[in-house]
C-alpha cells in the first residue's frame, strides 16, 4: 500500500500543474492499492476549487475505487496531534501527521508526494524504532 500525500493529488487532476505528467506517469507505474487521508482530501479539493473539473475527477477516481480513504478515530487523531507537537520546528500539518499517522497504523512506509523536504524529516514509529519513509515520486 502507497499512502498519497496532496501535491500529487492536486497535479494528477489539475492539468496545469507544473508536476503534472512526472505524477501521471508515477501513478501509472504504482502497482499496489493506494490510499489517502480525509486532511489530505480536504487540502486537495481546497487547492482544486470546488467546483473545478480537477475537483470533479478526483471525485469519480475516488468513488470509481482509483484512491481509498483512511479515517481516523479518537486514538489515531490523537497520535496526529502528538506529532504536530513533536515536529512544531519544522511545522507539521494535519495533513502531513495524518500521513504519518496512517503509516503507522496500516503497517507501511511509502508515500507518494512532491514534498520531499517535510517527508525526508519524518519518521515512522515501529515500537520503539522509528523509521525513514520511502518516497514514492
């Protein structure tokens, strides 16, 4: 599984993105199920525009099963919080700490994003080990 962060969200089904085709072409490469969080749809549909063809294709790739959605509950929100706290230097997002949340909680450390920088940082909590993620570009 592959989370997927909002820039390449955004690039995918805005045409006039200047990352556009590296993300098309990334997504027809990836072979496993990919998933996002509900902070990172409401970051996409935000930057698309509500009522934008980008905003409407990622609707149809959503409900046509291209892209599932992780949700959180009362715990995994909590831990989201916990990392916005432990990364407030550099600062995290709930976008980027619901990522990071869901890393940990489906077991897996590929994200597919633009933002490098922030996701080079990051880290994924195994017990007591944390963990690089694997940028997905």
């Amino acid at each position: 599984m592959i989370l997927v962060d909002t820039g390449p969200l955004v690039a995918l089904f805005d045409p006039q993105d200047g990352q556009h085709g590296r993300c098309v072409k990334a997504l027809k490469e990836i072979r496993e199920p990919i998933t996002t969080t509900t902070p990172v749809l409401t970051e996409a549909f935000h930057m698309l525009g509500p009522a934008s063809i980008g905003s409407d294709r990622l609707r149809e790739f959503i409900e046509d099963g291209g892209l599932s959605v992780w949700f959180f509950d009362r715990a995994t929100l909590t831990r989201a919080f916990e990392l916005m706290e432990s990364y407030a230097d550099r600062p995290m997002d709930l976008a980027d700490a619901s990522l990071v949340t869901a890393a940990e909680a489906l077991g897996t450390r590929r994200v597919f994003t633009i933002d490098r920088n922030d996701f080079e940082t990051y880290r994924v909590r195994r017990g007591h080990r944390h963990h690089a993620i694997q940028i997905v570009s």
